[in-house]
C-alpha cells in the first residue's frame, strides 16, 4: 500500500500535477506510514531527478517551478504528519536561508520542514539572503544554516561564514546544497549537512555536546 502511494506521488510530481500530488500524500500520511518516507523515497529523489534534467536542458525552469511548489505543499503534509498529536519539546532555534546570489529554494523549504518537525524553532529568512540579514539573525538563534545550490554561492557563503564568525564566534553554522561539499565544509570551518534529515541530526548532535559541556 504504502510502495503504491509513494509511487503514484512521484508520477504526479512528474506529471506537475499539484492536486495528484497531495492526495497520495495525506493517504500515505492517514495510513500510518512514516511520513518521513515521503521526504526520503518520494521528494529528494524526484527533485534530484528533476534538478538533473534542468541541467541537462531536459525540462525548464517553470517545470522546475512548479516542482518547488508541489514539494512544498507536500511538505506541509509531512510537516503536519509528524506533529499531530504530538507535543513536541523545543529543542533550539536555528536561522536558515539560501544565500545571496541563490534564489534556489526548493532544498531549503524541505530542511526547514524537518527542523520543524523535530522540534526546533525555525526563522526562515527566504533566498537570496545578503551576508548581513544572515548577521542580524544570528544574535537570537542557537544555529546558523546555509543553503546554496549555485556553483557561484561559495563566494556568498565564504562571505556570511566569516561576518558571522567575527561577531558570534563559536555559533554553530551548518553549510549544505549543491555548492557545499565536506572538504569545503571543512576549509570553511562550518559542518556539512549532505541532506535535511542530516542537518537535523548534526544539530541535535551539537547542541548536545554543548549542553553536556
């Protein structure tokens, strides 16, 4: 049942039909599936799958649009999945943006969803984030986080990484998208989230440590 819904979710991803989308969706969420297996077999590897073919010139951009649109609403679903019925301890607070020159999305949204759900207050700060609004939300947060999926975005997270540090040094700032890898991650002197449900593990993990200290 499950496999079934997952995978008439992904044909109507392909198809762009946002309607199609949701309904396997809720289903799969009412059947007491995880809801997680939404995010992890159906939304990451679509998107993937997606992202690739933009960059192969195989679909355009309104097509990849509206993919964005049909992972958030999709999103949301998951995101309710998860804490209905649920009271859930506020963990931190972390401030998450794609970074200025970016206006990519889609990656973002989905983190945001996860830390959500797990428990943390999350700021959405958007895309296309200068340096500076990265800054000033950094004073009322435990984490930072990165997203940039532009080759060209390192030069915007090198920027925001090194104002933030200057002025809240030790202030936990996970990096990741397409533009982030562990090796850059590490040169930058931030951590590495490859994925959503990473990113939420690694800051669990760190405030942790922090709080055992």
């Amino acid at each position: 049942m499950g496999a079934e819904l997952l995978k008439d979710l992904v044909d109507a991803m392909l198809r762009y039909d946002t309607a199609q989308s949701e309904k396997p969706a809720k289903q799969i969420v009412e059947s007491g599936t995880d809801p997680l297996d939404i995010i992890d077999k159906a939304l990451r590897p679509t998107l993937d799958r997606l992202g690739k073919d933009f960059e192969n010139y195989k679909v355009g951009l309104p097509e990849l649009v509206v993919a964005g649109d049909i992972a958030m609403a999709v999103s949301s679903i998951v995101e309710e999945g998860l804490v209905s019925g649920k009271e859930i301890p506020v963990k931190g607070k972390v401030a998450i943006g794609t970074v200025k020159g970016d206006i990519h999305s889609i990656g973002k949204n989905i983190v945001c969803v996860m830390m959500r759900a797990y428990g943390f207050k999350v700021l959405d700060l958007g895309a296309d984030v200068s340096p500076n609004e990265f800054l000033k939300a950094a004073e009322g947060v435990d984490a930072i986080g990165l997203s940039g999926l532009l080759t060209l975005a390192t030069r915007s997270m090198k920027e925001t990484i090194d104002k933030v540090m200057a002025q809240h040094p030790g202030k936990i700032i996970i990096a990741g998208g397409a533009a982030m890898d562990p090796g850059l991650a590490e040169k930058l002197g931030v951590l590495y989230g490859p994925d959503a449900t990473a990113g939420v593990r690694i800051l669990e993990d760190e405030l942790g440590k922090r709080a055992a200290s």
